[in-house]
C-alpha cells in the first residue's frame, strides 16, 4: 500500500490521451475547400480572369463565401468543444514512496495507488484493493442509476466516480488503454451528417460537370462564329456555362444552415456541422436515454406510509437524513422534506448505508434504534408492510422500509416495521410538454435506458407516453434475428437493461425500417449510438465523449430546447426546398439556351448583364428572403426528385419562352439590342411567374415582395443610367409586346405542368 516509488514511476507507461474533439483545423479546410462544385466554378473562373474582364469573374466569390462559411462555423464548434473538453483538470491523489501526493492527470502511470473518496472521478481502469464503504457510480457507462458496492479485487473502469465511502485502487490500463477512451476512440473516426440536399447538389453538379464538356465545347463552337474576338467568346462560353451550374443555391444553403446554427446558439445548442440541420427536419423517431435526459440528478421523497400508530415517524426520518455529514441520495431526498433533525435526536453510534448491507442505521440513544433500508432485507416475509412494499416495488418505484429495533445488530432481533417510504426519481420539469411537441409533430419517442424495466416503464407512464407501462427487458430481445428487433422495436415504446451494444443494434434496427433516428444521450454508454443514429444530440453535462461524436450538443442541459432544434430544421429545410426550385429552373432554362444556341450556331439570347439583373430579382434577392422566412412545415424525404419535377419543366418552358421572343425579335429589323431586351423581358416575366409559384401561399409580406421585383425591372427598363447599365433598349413596342404575349402563354404552360407534376404546395 505505498504506492510506486519514483524510479517505477519514471518507466512506467502514462495516461497520455490525444484530446479530440473534433476532426482538426486542416481537416475542415480540406474538406470545405477541395470540393467537386469548387473545383468546376473554380476552373471556369480562372478562364475567365485569363481571357476576360475581372469583372465577369464576381460568380467565383461563391466559392470563398461558401468555403469561409462552413469553415468558420465548424471552427467556432471546435473551439466551443476543446472548452467544454478541458475537463478532468482536477488532481489525482496517488501515494508514491509510502506519500500521499496530488498529481495532473496526465502524470498518473500504469501501477499508480490511487485514493478514492465521494466525488472522485476515476480516470483509469483500476482493481479495488482498499474499500471502506466504497460505492461507485457507473451510469455513464452502463445506464444504471445504482451505485456499486466495491470491495477488493473488483473491477472499476474510467468514466466513472466514487459516490460514497473511500478507497483506493491500482492502475491496470492507462491512455488509450482505458475504457472509456477506447469507447472514444472507436467512434471518434468523423463522419459528416447525412445530407439529402447536400448529396443531391453535389450528385447534380457531377452530372453537370460531364454535361460541360460537350455543351460548352458547342456553345464555344457557336460564340467563335458570332465574335471575332476569342477572349469574347470564352467569356461568353463561361457565362453559359457558369448559369447552368446551381451556384448560388449551394451558396444560399450553406447561409440558412449557418443561420439556423447561430438561432440555435442562442439557446445553448451547438450545431457541430451544418448540414446536421437538414438532419434536424427529417428526424420521425427519437431515441431518449431516461438518465439524464428525462431524468434530473438525484431523487425526490415521495410518499410516508405509516404501518404503526403513535411512532415519531417524521422525527426519526429526519434523524437518519441527517446523520451522516456527507448524505447519499436517499438521505438528500429525505432531507429536501426534513432539513433538520429535532431537538434530542442525537446519534450516539451509526451504522453509515452500503449497497451490500442495504440499510442504513443509528442509535438515538432514549429515543432508540432505527433503520432504513431495503424491505426485502429488513422484514420478513410475514412481516407488516412486506407485501404492500413489494406491490409498490413492481410499478417501478423505490421503496425504503422505516423500522424500529433494540440494536443495530439487528440480525439478534426482528426489527419492527413502521412506515414504508417511497422514492422517485426526479423528472425533468419540462419533460412532460416536450415529449408533447414530438407527439404533435409525429415524431415517435422510443424511451431506451439501462435502467431496470419496471423503473422505465413507471417514468415513461408518469410522462403520459403511450404503452409506457409496456417495457420490454432488453436482455429478452432476439441477438441473431435484425428483422424481428426491428419489428419490436416499432411496436414498443419502453426498453430496460439495454446495453451499450443494444443501443447502436436499436439504431440501426430503426433505419432498416427507413426510420430517421434521432438519439439523445450524456454517458459514455450512449457513444456508439450516438455515432451511427442520423442525428447524434448530446447533454452538455455529459461525457467527452459523447459531446464530441454528436451532431448537436445541448450546452444547457434543457431537453426543452429539443422543440427548437427540430423546429429550426424544419424551417430551413422547407425554405431551402423554395428556393431550390428557383435555382434549379435557371440551371434547366440555362442547359436548354446553351444546347439551342450551339446547335443553331447563334448569339446567345441576352449577355451575361441581363441574366444578372434577371437573376437577381426573380431568384437572389427573393431566395435570401425566403430562406430565412418562418415556416412549420414538417421535411419530407425524396426532396430532390420533388424539385426536379418542377424545375424541369418550368426551365424549358422559360427557355422556349425566351428563344422564340428572340427568335421573333430578330426576324424584325430591330438592332440586337433591341432584340436582347425582348428576350430579357420574356426571361424576367416567365421567372417571375415561377417565384410567384414557389412563394404560395400567398401572404401580405410575400405579396409586397413580388410586387417590389416587378417595381425594380420596370425601374430598369424606365431609368436611362440603369437601362445603359444593363444595355437595355426597349425601342420596339411591337417586338416587346409580343414577349409579353409570349411569356403569359409559358407562364400559364409552367402552372400546368408543375401542377400534373404535383409539386405545387397546397
């Protein structure tokens, strides 16, 4: 028992652990910058800064924008983690050379004595070889809410700490050796949330990509015919190209995501990655683990039930609370109804609580003995009050039996049973409404805990959750057979003595079913789950761990602020579905003018400087308000099909619509100006009628808006310094009238065909 002396220490391996909160600095910067969408904009900017105007390249702003923004906030994330990740600063007491010392952790070694007393966190795995009443908490890693009795030659593993008593313990795994940083390690390889919209972007810019090389080749082809100068042509082949490419949607993306971070900021959650808001809209089934996220720290004195007349129950029970000058959680229950022990009461010997023993005890001296512990231990079977605390016991709640004896070696006698006391855990106060919210919203709750079932089952009743009463034992649930966990665990609500390793079963379980799992959790129990549920949430109080594999960390501990999370997602989500109709209808209308125009070998239908004006008041300026307006509306899957089915057709409706404006134009004996202007008004009205489209439901606010976008164009075209400035000349009323006409007849075409497509939201 004197520890290690200094030249053990000196070569003996140490708790060095490698703090990884997240993936590192250069790994968000490779990843944000060296992308598919970066490197296709980034080509076609550098060949426009080579054979153009600097002024033609402002598209490839885009790409610092987009980069800067998902690197800053996964950065502020980190930053916020390594904060919250600098815990277990508080020394060690180790005994070397026969002294008791206080070391850093990192300084404990392989071997080390360390002492243990309440409140200690166990750093290390380690075996008991001193116990005097030790109890070890290992809810973080096994879901349990009792604390274990230790005695020598036992197991204790990292994650845990020392509730009661006082001990010490040798160091057998240190590092990356110890369990708790396995567990870490095992899912601390990064993944990025799944992202629908993201993948769809990118799998759409991959197909465009292949699609550049043969319509850019033709466009090239058809602008050399019309332009002596090849600078001029390249510029005008990028431009066509540059439109066809949704830029400014991944742009608009990435600026809701990060507004949605920053809203959630300010209720203390730390959204780790952006597209983990995405996740946020989809999620139909949440996983919440009862300790710590539906359950508060500690319990609370429930009933007193007299089993004797004319017994001081209350004066007794305040005495046993405080006895003791380091309480326990019972005695702290006890104490929150009984804060003082009455005048006399004094203890002349005291027996402290063990979980082995069961029972705590004192002497009062004329006032007696008495003891609180476990019935099953203190009575007999045909003791008064044993069946009712057994009946008690089954519907989940903690029962103490409150009894009366001539000794604290009670065993020489039968003590005298005089009241039963019930206990129960202390439950979140904002549980109740919150677990309301996700039954309103259609999201299932799946209650998953470690936890005995009768335990669960009570809570998850008392919170009103439909079938809690049902839990099932997961020690019960089939190993080998996925499909039929699957199928229990879509039928049952409430899980007990779920293991770490059940917990990711239940995940993946849920998302063979084509479930989008949520899971909620603070121990180091939770962390497998976490990593493979499509939305990781972990408490703020938690461990390391956990926080660092989540997507969503709850800084404040609030399982209110759940509403606000999902909500948030949602608004992003459905906004973002808006406006990439808008983009994506460009992209279609810009694919179907490129292909025309090379295959007939003509100008294009407008230069760059109309595309921009049009662009910006019928999609840039009208998507950056409706990606941050409010919204409701719950995510459905299949988001990029349900945009391709409206963007589609409405792009090659614009796109007829503004050919044959230019086509009729330009038969005339109008300038090409002239003609160009006709086709911007075509372009403008037809695009307008598409943002009239995707801004329904109508409102007051959304009204005023497309009203100021038709205001501003006619501005343009009324204005001379900005008619001269986007080279706009209506000169020819005829021709402009017939782009009128012509635009009504596409925009009654695009209501059609978008509503047949069923996109048109009701």
């Amino acid at each position: 028992m004197d520890g290690l002396t200094a030249a053990q220490v000196s070569g003996a391996k140490t708790n060095h652990v490698p703090r990884r909160s997240s993936r590192s600095l250069g790994a968000i910067i490779r990843a944000n910058v060296f992308t598919l969408f970066n490197l296709v904009i980034g080509v076609l900017w550098a060949l426009v800064l080579i054979f153009g105007a600097w002024q033609d390249g402002l598209f490839g702003l885009v790409i610092v924008a987009n980069a800067l923004i998902g690197i800053v906030q996964e950065f502020r994330a980190k930053r916020t983690l390594d904060k919250l990740a600098v815990i277990n600063k508080a020394p060690v007491t180790v005994r070397r050379d026969g002294r008791d010392q206080e070391i850093p952790p990192h300084q404990v070694v392989l071997g080390d004595l360390i002492l243990l007393g309440p409140g200690d966190r166990l750093l290390v795995d380690g075996e008991v070889v001193e116990s005097d009443g030790l109890e070890i908490d290992e809810s973080l890693l096994t879901g349990e809410a009792d604390p274990v009795h230790k005695l020598p030659g036992d197991e204790v593993l990292s994650g845990s700490f020392a509730v009661a008593g006082s001990g010490a313990f040798v160091a057998t795994k240190v590092g990356t050796d110890a369990y708790a940083v396995r567990l870490a390690e095992e899912a601390s390889r990064f993944h990025l949330a799944r992202s629908e919209l993201r993948d769809g972007v990118t799998n759409f810019i991959k197909y465009i990509t292949w699609l550049v090389i043969p319509i850019g080749t033709l466009l090239l082809y058809s602008q050399l015919r019309n332009s002596a100068d090849f600078g001029t042509a390249i510029t005008g082949a990028v431009a066509g190209i540059v439109t066809m490419i949704p830029e400014g949607l991944v742009l608009m993306t990435s600026i809701a995501f990060a507004v949605g971070v920053v809203r959630l900021g300010r209720r203390s959650c730390l959204v780790q990655e952006l597209p983990a808001i995405e996740g946020l809209a989809r999620v139909d089934v949440l996983c919440l683990d009862k300790t710590g996220t539906l359950t508060a720290g500690g319990m609370d004195l429930g009933e007193v039930l007299p089993l004797s007349e004319g017994r001081p129950i209350h004066d007794a029970l305040a005495a046993l609370a405080n006895v003791d000058h380091r309480p326990n959680a019972t005695a702290k229950a006890i104490q929150s109804r009984y804060p003082a022990a009455a005048d006399g009461w004094t203890a002349v010997d005291v027996v402290p609580f063990s979980s082995a023993r069961k029972w705590s005890g004192a002497d009062f001296g004329p006032h007696g003995v008495w003891l609180l512990g476990a019935p099953d231990v203190l009575l007999d079977a045909t003791a008064n009050g044993y069946e009712r605390a057994a009946e008690l016991a089954s519907t989940g709640t903690r029962v103490l039996a409150l009894c009366r004896t001539d000794s604290l070696a009670f065993a020489n006698g039968t003590p005298e049973a005089v009241a039963l006391v019930t206990l129960k855990q202390r439950i979140r106060p904002d549980a109740q409404e919150t677990l309301r919210y996700f039954a309103k919203q259609g999201v299932t709750v799946k209650v998953i805990s470690g936890d005995n079932p009768d335990a669960v089952a009570a809570i998850a009743t008392g919170l009103g959750i439909p079938d809690g009463h049902r839990a099932i034992d997961a020690r019960t649930l089939p190993v080998d057979d996925p499909a039929k966990l699957a199928e229990l665990l879509d039928t049952h609500t409430v899980f007990g003595r779920v293991t770490p390793q059940q917990k990711r079963a239940f995940v993946g379980a849920l998302q063979s079913r084509g479930h989008t799992v949520a899971m909620t959790g603070d121990g180091v129990n939770d962390v497998l789950a976490l990593k493979d549920a499509d939305l990781g949430i972990a408490m703020g109080a938690g461990s390391p761990a956990t926080k660092a594999v989540a997507q969503v960390v709850l800084l404040d501990d609030k399982f209110s602020s759940l509403p606000h999370v999902v909500g948030e997602g949602r608004r992003v989500l459905a906004n973002i579905e808006r406006v990439s109709n808008l983009f994506l209808t460009k992209t279609f209308y810009a694919i179907a003018l490129s292909l025309l125009t090379g295959v007939l070998g003509l100008m294009f239908p407008f230069a760059p400087r109309h595309s921009t004006l049009v662009n910006a008041l019928t999609i840039g300026i009208p998507a950056f308000v409706l990606a941050l307006a409010p919204t409701l509306e719950r995510a459905k899957p299949g988001l990029v099909p349900r945009v391709l089915r409206f963007a589609v057709p409405a792009g090659l409706l614009c796109a007829g619509a503004v050919s044959l404006a230019f086509w009729a134009a330009h038969t005339g004996t109008s300038t090409l100006i002239e003609d160009r202007t006709s086709a911007t008004i075509a372009l403008f009205l037809t695009t307008w009628w598409v943002l009239i489209l995707i801004t329904k439901p109508l409102t007051l606010g959304r009204i005023a808006m497309i009203g100021a976008m038709a205001g501003l164009f006619a501005l343009a075209l009324a204005i001379p310094f900005i008619r001269h400035f986007f080279a706009l000349e209506p000169g020819d009323l005829g021709n402009d009238l017939t782009a009128v006409g012509i635009s009504v007849v596409a925009a009654a075409g695009i209501s059609v065909a978008v509503k047949v497509a069923g996109t048109l939201r009701p």
